[in-house]
C-alpha cells in the first residue's frame, strides 16, 4: 500500500477517534496492494499470513469499516472490493470493469448523473447509496 493511503487512513482514524487496529490496518493494506477487485475471501486469505489465527467476522468488520468510510468500494457486480482512488470522500461510485482481464478503473463523477437524479426527485425517492459499473474491453485488451 502507498504510504500517502496509509496516512490517509491513519489520520482519519485520529481525527474521528475511531481505533487503527491491526486488522484494520492490514485488511486496508491486502485490498489497497491487490491490482483487481478483491473478495472477503481473500482477504481473510491474506489476513491469516499477517495475524496469528484471525477470525472470519474480524476481516469483515474491518471491510465494511472501510466501506463505510470510502476508503474501499464494493463492486456488487464481482462481490469483491476495490480501493478508493479519489482523494476525497464521496457517497458514490463509479466503475468501468474490462470483462477481458479484470482490470478495474474508478471514474470520477462523484455525482449522480443528472438524468437520474431528477428522476430519483420526481419519484420523491430519498438515495443512500449508488453504483454505477460499466462493462466493457479496456484499452489494453482491444
Ligand atoms: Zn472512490
Ligand atoms: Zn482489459
């Protein structure tokens, strides 16, 4: 994991009191060093190479505490996360996923695109949450 990442995530966590315990640490370290989307498996994978005998329910605490807070996305699409390349919070995400080798890009619109956004409006619907993922070939696989 870049140490910028590492920083970030250290003084987020003393900023907001919440506690940057080693699993924390590492599971944000195994799904920032993977260069594709990566399953709570596999995290919990890696996790038993780093901690002595980790629990299932520790590895997923720590996922969804980063989820919570941005730092890692969930792609529903391959049930696996992803690490935030943004360098600001946002409520949104936003993917293209190449179906030919995986690879995953994070496209910055941070916003939800107006023409739904006037239709959540319209239909006087309150969004939480939203993902876009776009499928296709990347540039390397055409
Ligand atoms: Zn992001
Ligand atoms: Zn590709």
């Amino acid at each position: 994991m870049n140490s910028s990442l590492e920083k970030k995530a250290l003084d987020f966590c003393i900023k907001n009191k919440h506690r940057y315990t080693k699993p924390r640490e590492s599971v944000l370290r195994i799904i920032a060093s993977s260069n594709k989307p990566i399953k709570a498996y596999d995290v919990l994978k890696h996790l038993k190479k780093v901690l002595k005998n980790p629990k299932p329910p520790t590895a997923y605490r720590a996922i969804e505490f980063w989820e919570k807070y941005n730092f890692i996305h969930r792609i529903d699409s391959l049930n696996a996360y992803f690490v935030c390349e943004a360098e600001h919070l946002h409520s949104g995400s936003q993917f293209l996923i190449c179906n030919q080798c995986g690879e995953v890009t994070e496209s910055h619109i941070c916003e939800i695109p107006k023409i739904i956004k006037k239709k959540i409006e319209k239909n006087i619907f309150s969004a939480k949450s939203w993902n876009l993922e776009v499928k296709g070939i990347c540039s390397k696989c055409f």
